[in-house]
C-alpha cells in the first residue's frame, strides 16, 4: 500500500476519503472550473483561490460541518491521488438528534464512473462509525436524476417533498428529501 494512504479515513477498492485542506484549493478550483456543465444549475462549488478558502474554513473549523474530498487511489503525489469529488455533512446536530444533511459533487473527469457510490458509502459508514450520527439526509431537486439515482443506490429512502426549501441559483427551489438511518446500513 502506498505510503500515503494513511490520509485516509476509509478507503474503498477505488477512492479513498480524507477531510478538506486549505493546500487543496488549487486543485479544487480548477476541477469545480472543468465542471461548470456538470454541476450547473445544481451545484455551485468554489471555483476560485478566495471562494475556496471561506468553503474550506466553514468545513475545517465549524464543528457543525465535516468536509471529505473524494480521492481516486493511486500511487501519485502525496496527496494519494487526484480529487474526484466531495460530501459534506452539513447542519450536524449532536444530543438525541445525531444527525447531519449531506451535500455532494462528482467533478467531471470522474462522473459516471461509479466513484460518487463508492465514496459517499464511504463516508456515511464514516458518519455513523466514528462520527456516531444516527441518520443523513440528502435534500434532492426533483429534476437532478443523477443524484436522486445515487441517493437511491447508496440505500437512502425517499421520506417526502419541501416546497422552496433551499435558495439556489436566484430562485427557491423544491426538494425531494431522502434519508438513510444507522440501523439501514448493514457492515461490511
């Protein structure tokens, strides 16, 4: 094994997840740039130097968020491979509540590839081992087929639909919400 895959956290066959850095940002920045198509008008990740480090301060010092760049494993750099993608647990809630909302983005180099699954089945064994959540929730606009399939394929369950729920891109937007509780996923 490489000697940098102790930046893990947990690693799949393919990708490995570790939390955010501020040394990431450059390449960040330019895969959220290359994947402009992609992501609009669902996504809107940092795509410069200053957008990037008020991003990643938010994910590194704000105990109510926890920020995994999705990492392709390979014997590369000391950074264990190039960033295929991110989740971020958002609007962590600890006490008898232990929950937390996932947000997530493939970059274009690695959409399709089947990189998203593994890494976001990652880190929800990652939230509900050593994070201790109980459940997440991914909140869904309904025409985004592409997550709404990987919501569905990581085990998590359509529980219900909010008008306007969330400010993207100018406008208030629907979501559909899916969740995925402690209980549902099954080790190994």
């Amino acid at each position: 094994m490489p000697h940098n895959a102790s930046r893990h956290l947990a690693e799949g066959p393919r990708v490995g997840i570790r939390h955010f850095t501020y040394e990431d940002g450059a390449e960040f920045t330019a895969r959220a740039r290359e994947s402009k198509d992609l992501h609009r008008p669902w996504l809107f990740p940092p795509d410069s130097a200053q957008a990037y480090e008020a991003y990643a301060a938010r994910l590194i010092e704000d105990r109510t968020k926890a920020g995994f760049l999705l990492c392709e494993k390979d014997t590369g750099g000391a950074g264990g491979g190039s960033i295929a993608g991110f989740v971020n647990i958002n609007n962590i809630v600890e006490g008898g509540f232990l929950s937390g909302a996932l947000g997530y983005g493939a970059f274009a180099h690695a959409a399709g590839r089947g990189l998203m699954r593994e890494g976001l089945d990652l880190v929800v064994r990652y939230a509900f081992g050593p994070m201790r959540l109980h459940r997440l929730e991914i909140n869904v606009q309904p025409g985004n087929f592409a997550s709404i399939a990987l919501a569905r394929a990581c085990g998590f369950h359509l529980e219900g639909f909010s008008p306007r729920m969330l400010h993207i891109d100018g406008a208030w937007r629907d979501h559909q919400r899916w969740a995925i509780t402690a209980e549902t996923v099954t080790s190994g």
